[in-house]
DNA sequence: AATTCGCCCAACCGCAGTCGC
DNA sequence: TGCGACTGCGGTTGGGCGAAT
C-alpha cells in the first residue's frame, strides 16, 4: 500500500491558472491567512490540491514578492550563497527577499549555471573545471582562478544545531551531539535551516 | 507566411521531515 | 512509540513564446 495521494485528483483542475482561480484564492488567503493548505480549495471554492494552491500563492500571487529581473548584486548573491549552502533554494530565497525559491531555482539553471561556466567553473563545486590546465593561463582564467579563491577565503564554517522543536522536546536535541558543518562564517541555526547567522566577521559577504 | 528550434518559467511530482493523535 | 496526515523542498516536465530559418 502506497502513501495516500495528496488529494482527490479526478476533481482537481490541472495545468495554468485562471484570473478567476487566482482571484479566489487571494480573496481566500486575505480572509482567512495562509495555513490549512488541504481544507483551503474546497473553503475557497477551488478545484485545486492544497499543494497546488499553496505553489500557486507563494510562487506568484504574495503580495510582496518582487517581479522583474535579478540584479547583478542578486547574481553574486546566489553564486555566493549556492558555493555555501547547495541546491537548497528555500535558504537562498530566504536571504533575498521578494524572491522564491522556484524563480531562484529556475534562474539558476537558465542563467547563472552558464555564466560559472563560461566562467570556467563547475556550477555545482564552483571549482574551476578543467583544473589540469598546462602552462600560459590567461588574465581571464587568472581571473577565475582569483574568484574562485574569493570564495574559497571565506573560510566558511556552518554548524547546524538543534530545530526549536528539538529544543523543546526531551530526550533530542540534548542527547544528540551537535551536527557542524565546517564551510565558513556563517551557521545555520535548525535542521529547517530557519536562519543563517555569523560565526565571526562578516566582511567576505557584505551583502548578506 | 509557415515551420522549427531553443529558452524560460509556471506547475507538477515524489520524497522527506514534522506534527498530532 | 508508532502511524497517518500534512507541509515543504528539490528535481523535473511541458507549454508558451520569440528568434531563426
């Protein structure tokens, strides 16, 4: 026996959204607030999974999401903070705002994938690809050569600790010693990652 | 003008973590 | 303590659209 489907999917529109679907659930979500993402389509007269609805309102119906095209400064931003954290996008949306995670996922793969590697570095290690390189380097690759250190001098060192709910309850987080990830400065505080705090200086990531 | 190609992004899917009973 | 329900995340897909031919 499988897990349960999410909803009822032979009721259930599928594909793009209408004007008149996204007007229901924004009217539904001033209401009523943001939870209960299962009860909300039939509350809100929907024929949507909760899943559905809540991709739906966080990837483009919340009203402070910022539109438009990434800024050269959230370009660095994401290398930055993808050369420290992975593909964990909900943690890189969360330091810029107005930004998803989708939309920064989505960018990632269509723009900055590319420009790391006409950059001459690896998108996921951000390691220079080809690194048996022979002799006569170029200014451009010294150049990459000098990122690459950048981003290595940030001496970054992450220590996970407990979620607040381990904190609260007996028997966890105590019992368990600490997780530390040695990746530089900055720590993420929670299994849920919910933020991302310096260890020492900050200087190297100014604009976080 | 018609067709093909490639890019972009909204949306879907499956899995894992968390919560409550 | 175990189990089912629910939520959130990351990977993937596919439709729309503009550029190229």
């Amino acid at each position: 026996m499988g897990r349960s489907p999410c909803c009822e999917k032979a009721h259930t529109n599928k594909g793009a959204w209408t004007k008149e679907e996204d007007q229901r659930l924004i009217d539904y979500i001033r209401a009523h607030g943001e939870g209960c993402w299962r009860s909300l389509p039939r509350a809100a007269g929907l024929l949507r999974c909760g899943k559905s609805c809540r991709l739906r309102w966080i990837n483009y119906l919340r009203p402070d999401l910022k539109r438009g095209n990434f800024t050269e400064e959230e370009d660095e931003l994401i290398i930055k903070l993808h050369a420290l954290l992975g593909n964990k996008w909900s943690l890189i949306a969360g330091r810029l705002p107005g930004r998803t995670d989708n939309e920064i996922k989505n960018y990632w793969n269509t723009h900055i994938k590319r420009k790391l590697i006409s950059r001459g570095l690896d998108p996921q290690t951000h390691r220079p690809e080809n690194n048996c390189t022979s002799s006569g380097t170029t200014d451009e690759q010294q150049q990459q050569q000098q990122q690459q250190q950048h981003i290595q001098d940030l001496n970054l060192e992450l220590s996970i600790g407990p979620t607040q709910s381990e904190l609260t309850r007996p028997n966890s987080a105590e019992s368990r010693p600490q997780q530390q990830i040695f990746a530089g400065n900055w720590g993420l505080r929670g299994a849920n990652c919910v933020e991302i705090v310096p260890l020492k200086n900050t200087q190297d990531i100014s604009l976080l």
